[in-house]
C-alpha cells in the first residue's frame, strides 16, 4: 500500500562510534570557530548584532567579492585596501518609529560592522570597481600580472 519512507538527510553519518565522534568534533570546532571569530554575529549569545554575508570567489584574471548590505545607504559603506587586506565597514541605521506606534515583535538589527579579508593575491589596486545595486555591493579587483596564472609551454625535442 504505501512504500517504505527513507529520511532525506545531506550526507550519510556513519552509526560507528569513532565516525560520530569525529563528525561531534567536527561540528563542535565549526561552532566554536565561528564564535571566537565572530562571537557578535551568533544571536542570542551576546544580543543580536548585525552582520553582512559576504562571498568571495576568484577567476583567472579578478577577485571578486559580494557583500549583501539590505536597507544599508552606500553613503553609509567604506570600503579600503591596505596592502592585500581588504576592508568593508558601514553602519545599517535605526528606524525612529512613531512614539504612538505599539511595536509587538523587533527583530531586525541595526548597527555598525566591519569586516577585513586577506585577499589571496595582489591586486591592481587604480582599477578596482564596486557597484551597489539592490542592497548588494559588488567589489571587482582585477588581479595583478604577476598574480595571473602563466602557461608555461612544453618543449618537445
């Protein structure tokens, strides 16, 4: 009548008692990573903070970095590169609310962020290129020539 139902998980887990206790230490270590890198953006450990998700991919010829910053004024970002640290601070402002409005549930955050990442490989710093298009900043650093992959030819004799 009815076939047999298999729970959908990610990936297998092993039942052997070494495997969990690896795949427990794993999970353990992401958390704790995660909080000591970022203790603030774990809510309701230290109170809600507000932090951007970033992501950072890399081509042949450019880095490229995407930062989604909803209801943030670019006004508002600042964006620096010393050396190959790149920086991206900005504050997400409070809405002042009518004084004779009852708020029954807040749960959005505001607040000033930052953020520093150690770029992979230098970059050509006068051609760098952000755009903020739809609360999402789009970094463009195009690599520099001593960065970009070299094919070296094979000779054949």
């Amino acid at each position: 009548m009815f076939g047999s139902m298999v729970p959908w998980r990610r990936r297998e887990v092993s039942t052997l008692p070494e495997t969990m206790m690896d795949d427990l230490r794993r999970e353990m270590d992401r958390l704790f990573d995660g909080f000591l890198r970022e203790p603030m953006a774990m809510p309701g450990i230290f109170g809600e903070h507000f932090t951007p998700a970033f992501d950072i991919s890399e081509t042949e010829s450019e880095i490229i970095v995407k930062a989604e910053f909803p209801e943030v004024d670019p006004k508002d970002v600042d964006v620096s590169l010393t050396g190959n640290v790149l920086t991206i601070k900005g504050e997400k402002k409070e809405e002042r609310e009518s004084q004779n409005k009852n708020m029954h549930r807040l749960e959005r955050v505001f607040g000033s962020f930052a953020r520093s990442f150690i770029l992979p490989c230098d970059v050509q710093e006068d051609k760098i290129q952000a755009t903020y298009e739809h609360g999402v900043l789009d970094l463009r650093l195009p690599k520099a020539e001593s960065s970009k992959p070299r094919k070296i030819e094979i000779q054949v004799h």
